[in-house]
C-alpha cells in the first residue's frame, strides 16, 4: 500500500480509502447491510493497508455509520482514519451541529472523528451553516478533540467551490473527479486550487458511479491495445494518482475482488507515473466516450425554467449517458426513477421558449423528442 500525506498534522492515509456506501446488503434492501460479509471486506482491507474509512449519516438507509462502529471494535479503530459527515439536510440552527455530532460519535463508538465533513455543500447548505455559526461550531469541535481535521465534500458549480474554499483554512475537500468529468462541479480547476492553499484532496466517483469499469467493447479494444494491461477500473484510478494533488481515492468496494484489484493498482501508484503514451491512451478513451453524447447540452440552465416543467437539461444528461456508456436498461430506470412525470421529455408541448436562450443552439424541441422516442 502506497501512502500520502493528509490533514492538518500530516497523516500518512492509504491511497485508496475505503468508502462505506455501497457495502453488501441482504435482499436487494439498501439499509440492510450484510454485516457478516461487510464486516469481513472492511477488516480484510484494513489488514492489508487501507487505513482511511468514509461512511456519513445517511448512508444505507442510516445504517451505515452504527455498522463501522461495530466492525471497527476488536483494536480495528485505532488501525484507521475514521471519516464522516454532517447531515447538512438536517441542520437547522446551531445546536443541531452539536447534536448530530454528538449522535455521530455515538454511532461510530468513538470518542473522535479524524476526517470530519459538512455533507454534500452547494450554495444553498454552505448559505445555512453561515446562518448556523458553522465557524464557531468548528473553531469548539477541533478543540475539543471531537474532530481532527475539518473539510467538506462539494456538488455544485465551481464558483460556489471557490467561495467555500476561501472562506475558511480547511483542512482538507472532497470532490467528484475523474477523466471523463474534468471540468464538472469542482473539477481540476478546483484540484488545483484546493492544492495552491495547502488543502489536501480526496476523490469520490472516481469510476462515475461504475460506469467506467464496465465499459462498450469498442472502448475496451482500446484498453487492451496497449502493451500493459490493467482493467477499466484500473486505468481510471491510475489517472488520478498519476495527479500528486490528490491525497485518496474513495472506492465503494463491495466484494473480494474489488479490493484486491484496488490495492494491487494502488501498490503500483506514484506521482507523475503516466508516460506520455499512456496519458494519450487515456486520451482516446476519453474523446472515443465525449463523441457517444447525442446531444451537446453544458447543463448552463438557460433554458430553465420551462413553461410546461420540462427539466430539458435532465432530460439530455440521461439520453447522452445511456449512449455514452451503452447500457440503455439500466439508464431507462434512471430515467423514469430519477425525474417526476412532468419532467420527462414527452411532456414538451413545442412552445418554443426554450430554444432562443440556448447558447450551443440546440434544437431543443427535436432533441426531447428523440429522448422521449428512446425511453419509450
């Protein structure tokens, strides 16, 4: 296992983290984690060198965080550096920073969390802890040992990033990066922000939920025509290392294998490891998936609201995913699961008021047809 420095006194945190969102569960049933065998994975990983475990408040149904405090029992804590988050949903004022923390530990059977986190920030949560006093909820939290190192995890456009960013001497982020989605919400030009302020960075969706690691045959020929072979999976996770800015990568990892594949790539990682070939193979893959999008839609917004309740830009990030990635089933059920009835592309009534706010000119109206002809 391969190590980095991270948080305010410079732990050295495994490479590869191991993300507690997605543990085995009993009977297709989210919150029913199966602890045996989840148990068995976290431990099984942590032997072998993975010390930093993410969990937060709603994760499994709010199963999650009560689990790692049981797994974690038997000397397995003080192996790890323990992360999790506050439920930014649920904060109202501020007490109830206080309160859900203090529920955290309890949870966790823990008396402090090395990596603590304000959940999912976008403007509207980073405006409500500001409402909340979140800075003297810190300032009391970090002094008193509850927590030891203070971040967030981020999910909207880059300005608001670089707003939360520079309000505060963070400790360390969290964001969505990977080589298909380089300039999405905090992107690398948050990576390299965050790192200019001495801001360690951890990655999440660095596979884009999956996606990446199950991949068309005609993005896996190019994989395998290079001379050293590593899976999808691998590839995407080596990009990131290759990046010395980037401190861990969370992999929600779920059965034996995935975390013997992650910790063999990850005992192979440096910094600036990518030879110029391998950076052009990455290249490819990524120019082949960008020319699968259907539709050229920047998700700018300009043409929101609709008149009729049309979400248009929802709408196209679905079609161009289920041709980008090719798996149409699965995104017909995000589809049809993800977006309200009045959302979805068939309830167009070719007003029109769309069409002239759009800055790539797109035929709005034709393109929501042909989304509603696919998901039929």
């Amino acid at each position: 296992m391969k190590y980095r420095r991270l948080g305010s006194e410079n732990d050295q945190v495994s490479i590869i983290g191991f993300g507690c969102m997605r543990l085995p569960i009993i009977d297709n049933e989210y919150s029913k984690i199966d602890e045996e065998e989840a148990k068995k994975q976290l431990r099984y990983a942590i032997d072998r060198g993975v010390n930093y475990v993410d969990t937060a408040y709603p994760y499994h149904g709010g199963t999650s965080e009560a689990f790692v405090g049981r797994a974690l029992k038997d000397g397995y804590r003080e192996k790890v550096f323990l992360a999790t988050k506050s439920p930014s949903w649920l904060i109202n004022s501020r007490e109830d920073l206080d309160k859900y923390l203090d529920i955290q530990l309890n949870n966790l059977q823990t008396d402090h969390i090395d990596y603590y986190l304000l959940h999912a920030l976008n403007k509207k949560y980073w405006d409500n802890y500001l409402k909340c006093d979140v800075f003297d909820f810190i300032e009391k939290a970090l002094a008193s040992g509850k927590i030891r190192n203070i971040g967030f995890s981020f999910h909207d456009e880059f300005s608001v990033f670089e707003e939360i960013i520079n309000a505060y001497d963070w400790d360390f982020c969290q964001i969505q990066l990977n080589y298909f989605d380089e300039e999405y919400q905090a992107g690398l030009k948050g990576l390299h922000l965050a790192a200019s302020k001495g801001i360690g960075v951890i990655i999440m969706e660095p596979l884009r939920g999956g996606r990446l690691a199950v991949v068309p045959d005609e993005i896996s020929e190019i994989w395998n025509s290079y001379p050293v072979k590593h899976t999808a999976a691998g590839w995407a996770l080596r990009y990131l290392w290759n990046k010395p800015e980037v401190r861990v990568i969370l992999s929600g990892m779920n059965n034996m294998d995935h975390i013997d594949d992650n910790i063999e790539e990850a005992s192979l990682a440096e910094s600036n490891m990518l030879s110029v070939e391998e950076i052009n193979l990455i290249d490819k893959v990524k120019t082949l998936y960008k020319s699968r999008i259907k539709v050229d839609c920047t998700n700018c917004k300009y043409c929101m609201p609709c008149p009729n309740g049309v979400n248009i830009p929802g709408n196209f990030a679905i079609y161009n995913n289920a041709s980008i990635f090719g798996d149409k089933e699965y995104h017909k059920k995000q589809y049809f699961s993800n977006m309200k009835p009045e959302e979805l592309a068939d309830m167009c009534i070719a007003c029109g008021a769309c069409e002239p706010q759009c800055p790539q000119n797109i035929e709005i109206i034709k393109e929501l047809q042909n989304v509603a002809m696919y998901f039929k």
